[in-house]
C-alpha cells in the first residue's frame, strides 16, 4: 500500500491554522504529527481571500501543497481538487475540516489502521456524523464522495458519511487529540495541553522544568540533557541549549544558540550564539547578530546588538556595545557605550586582546583600541589608541577652594 497522504480544508478558518501555539503555527503542529506518521504529502485548500503566506512548510518530509482557490464555494470543491491531484493514487487518504494542533503520530498511526471517521465523542455510530473533523477513506471513496456530491456549496464532512462505505467501526481515539481549535477558550486550553506535552518529553529526557505551567518551549527547540529550564521561562525558534545550561527564571531566547554549562538569568536572547560557561544577566539584552564566546560574563543592564565579544571578557553592568569586535579577555568598566551611529550610518568599534574600557567610556566609532590599551575613566574616545597605551579623553579637573559657601550666600 502507498503512504498515507492527507487533504486539509481550511475554508474559512485560516485564522486559526495560522494562529501560533507555543510560537508555532497550528497547521505546523499537524503537518509535524503527518510526518511522524509517515504521511507522505498534506494538500491544503484554503479561501484565497485567506492564505498561508508567511508560513514556511521547507524542511518536512511530508510535501506540503497549498491552493487557495477564489470565491471557495464549499467542502466539494476541495475534494474535487483533491480528486485531482490523487487521481493516480491507490491509498489511504486522512480528511481534516478543522484545526486540530494536538495531533500526535501515534493517534493518526492509529486512525489509518482501520476504517473509522473520529467524532468529538468517544465512539463512533452510523448515525452521529453531525460532529465529524476526520475522516479516513481511501482513493476511490474519495471519487466516490465527490461522484454523490455534484454541488459544490456542501460544506462540512457529515454531508459525506451517508455515501461512504465503513468496514469498521470498533476503534476509538484519543478525544484531547483531535480537539479542534475553534476560539480563543479552544486555543488557550489546547495551547496548554501542547506545553504539558512538550515540557513531559523533556522530563523524561534527563532535562529538568521547574514550573511545567509557567514554562513555554516551542517544538523546534532543541535541549540537551541535564540543562535546567527554570520557571518563567520562553524558548522558541531555531533554539539549541547545551547541556547542563542553566536557562531562567524568566529568560526568553529565540532562535539563539546557548553553550554548555551558561546560565541565562532573567535575560532575552535572539538569533545569537552564547559559548560554553557563560554567564548571562540578569537583565541583560542580545539583540540578533551577536556571537559571545565562553567564559564571558555578560551582566545587568548590558545590551549588544551585532557584537562579537572573546572569550574571557567580561561586560559585567550598564554597558551598551553595538556593532563591534571584541577580543579576549577585555573588561569593560561600567556605563561603557559604543557610540555606533552619527544619523546617517553605522560604524565598527574594535577592541583588541587584553584591552581595559575604563567606566564610562565613550568609544566614538570608527575607532580602534588596539591590544593591552587602557581608557581611563570618564574618556570619549575618538581616534585609535595604539597597543599598550592609556587614553585619556577628559577636561582637566579644576578645584575651586570654598566655592561652595560663595554659592549658597548667592541664594
């Protein structure tokens, strides 16, 4: 027998096969549960007043067409186009009306090992089709439905059953996993479920969630074991977390790569990479393009944007580097800026090996410190300070004697 295919009818409901659980589109969580399946291809026909566009269904072994047909008359219609396109296909074929993201690979296995449509309920009879999402037939049921319903404004999957042959009926599912998203109180309770889920596979994968309830872990992140998620907690995206990371409490970090060992604390981190032993915030903030090596401490109030910081440095509070590279082993002195931009572009500040940014530096770029250099404290820099040099960008300090006393009889 070929593999199973799918056809999803998405008329009038795009908003909710679009809509992101645990910041992951709905229809993504079903097309996931197809691939686990083995189901080889998922059409999904939808309004074209509606579309799936921004939703990207690259990289799933289970092919993925879309067509959004103008003025979509009703359910017959995708069949006819699904007809179509299976024409030449001798095989099982699962019919989803309805957003259903707990799906799961070993509910769908089971619904494809025997003929039976999934009702809300917990078993189905000849007589209950009113509340049908699914149904399974095979290729040439799926001409025969559409041979028995020439007009095209049916809608909805119960106007089918009459015309369909049922060998069994005997086999019941899982009612939470094909719960169907249909509102806000829907989305919240089945978003919920899909967190316990994923946070469940973690714990029994040697990976410790404090507070499954306060946790939120999109499926594409990647954990590695004995990595600690404290509570508050959001990952998403293309994330990896190594192992024995510390993430949290109340840390969000999308799409960012996170090293052995590195604590995140209270802290966001996006479409960056952080190395191994590494101490993140709290309070701190990577914006994307950012590569931070190992053994770096990044602290309280510290913000990077398109930064590469060496191993070994330490920006431990106050400090805002942007558009820069920098070495190993650099400490920089609290209230330290990278004055980046001028109103008109952006610019490159470089901080070479064993380099020390006084407090409250101003590094005015383009500029370079160059390796071993000191600024000392309160100094804007504005040209390159050559290696092993101390820069020193400040008025003189005056000290006028009782001046004070003088000011105060002024009032």
């Amino acid at each position: 027998m070929d593999k199973a295919k799918a056809l999803i009818i998405a008329r009038g409901k795009t908003r909710f096969f679009r809509f992101n659980l645990l910041y992951y589109p709905v229809v993504k969580w079903m097309i996931r549960a197809m691939e686990a399946a083995g189901i080889s291809e998922a059409v999904i026909v939808c309004d074209g007043k509606e579309s799936f566009e921004g939703v990207d269904f690259s990289g799933s072994s289970c092919q993925v067409k879309l067509n959004c047909i103008s003025d979509f008359a009703g359910t017959t219609e995708a069949f006819k186009y699904a007809g179509e396109l299976f024409a030449d296909f001798d095989g099982p074929v699962l019919v989803f009306d309805a957003p259903m993201p707990a799906l799961t690979a070993s509910g769908l296995t089971s619904l494809l090992s025997g003929r039976f449509s999934v009702l809300m309920s917990e078993v189905l009879t000849k007589e209950s089709y009113d509340d049908i999402r699914v149904l399974y037939m095979d290729a040439k049921e799926l001409q025969k439905a559409i041979a028995g319903a020439p007009d095209l404004s049916v809608t909805g999957l119960s106007a089918f059953c009459p015309r369909l042959s049922f060998a069994s009926f005997e086999h019941t599912v899982r009612r939470e996993e094909f719960s169907d998203a249909k509102d806000m109180m829907s989305l919240a309770l089945l978003e919920n479920m899909l967190k316990q889920r994923m946070c469940r596979d973690c714990l029994t994968n040697d990976i410790y969630i404090q507070s499954p309830d306060n946790t939120f872990l999109s499926p594409t992140v990647k954990i590695e074991p004995g990595a600690q998620i404290l509570t508050g907690s959001i990952l998403y995206g293309d994330t990896h977390i190594g192992k024995d990371a510390v993430i949290g409490p109340n840390a969000l970090i999308s799409s960012s790569k996170i090293g052995a060992n590195t604590t995140v604390n209270a802290s966001q981190v996006y479409d960056s990479t952080v190395g191994d032993d590494t101490k993140v915030g709290p309070f701190a903030y990577i914006r994307p393009g950012c590569a931070v090596g190992s053994h770096v401490r990044i602290g309280d109030f510290v913000e990077l944007k398109k930064a590469t910081i060496g191993d070994g440095t330490k920006v431990s509070h106050l400090t805002y580097i942007g558009d820069a590279e920098v070495g190993k082993n650099v400490n920089f002195g609290c209230g330290t800026v990278t004055v980046n931009y001028d109103g008109n572009g952006k610019y490159l500040t470089r901080v070479e090996d064993g380099a020390f940014i006084g407090c409250n530096t101003n590094l005015v770029a383009p500029v370079t410190v160059h390796k071993g250099a000191y600024t000392a404290a309160g100094t804007t820099v504005t040209k390159d300070v050559p290696a092993d040099a101390l820069s020193i960008g400040r008025c003189r300090e005056t000290i006028k004697e009782n001046w004070s006393l003088t000011h105060k009889e002024k009032k």
